[in-house]
C-alpha cells in the first residue's frame, strides 16, 4: 500500500484509516481537506502521539504555545500524554495526509 494513493475523499469530512492496531500501539493514516477543530475543542488524550505530515499543509495549537505551528510536507511532532492541542486549518485545496503512531500513555 502506498500512502499517497487510493486517498479517500475528505471534502465532507475527516477520514481516518487504522493501518495497525495491537495492544499499546494504534497507526493511523487521516486525510482532511480544509478541516479544522471546531471553535473551543481540544484534543486531550491519554497516549503519546508522534504525526507525521506526509502531503499538504496544517497548522497545530497547542495549549501551552501562543502561536500554530505551520506543518509541511516531512514535518513531525511528538504530543506527549495530556498537552492538549487542536488543528487550526488544513489546506482546503489539497489533501492534507498524515501518518499518526499512537503508542503508550
């Protein structure tokens, strides 16, 4: 399987695809077209998560930092347990691709 092929349409919403899931650990391929976390929520999760922008463009907040972080194409981060963060905005004119690894917490 390929990442960047057979992408399955976001226009009306997120996608998210689990690649691998065992105890501890879930992979998640997610696509999204101009998506971006409703006004107010954030994501606080128990588990560490490592993404990785594969195509496109993103913009993530964290709680702890006055400004979005402009993600590109290669770009990772590590969010430990409990920091919570949100998606400002993903290109709205080309699929947004990410690889997440869930793992631990």
């Amino acid at each position: 399987m390929n990442l960047l092929q057979g992408l399955p349409d976001a226009r009306a919403g997120e996608v998210t695809e689990t690649l691998v899931a065992a105890p501890g650990l879930r992979i998640e391929r997610i696509v999204s077209l101009g998506q971006a976390s409703p006004p107010g929520f954030w994501y606080d999760q128990h588990e560490n998560e490592w993404v990785l922008l594969l195509a496109g463009a993103a913009e993530l907040r964290f709680a702890d930092e006055p400004d979005a972080r402009r993600l590109a194409p290669g770009d990772h981060v590590l969010i430990a347990p409990n920091r919570r963060h949100r998606i400002d905005w993903t290109d709205p004119a080309v699929p947004t691709v990410w690889l997440a690894v869930f793992y631990g917490g």
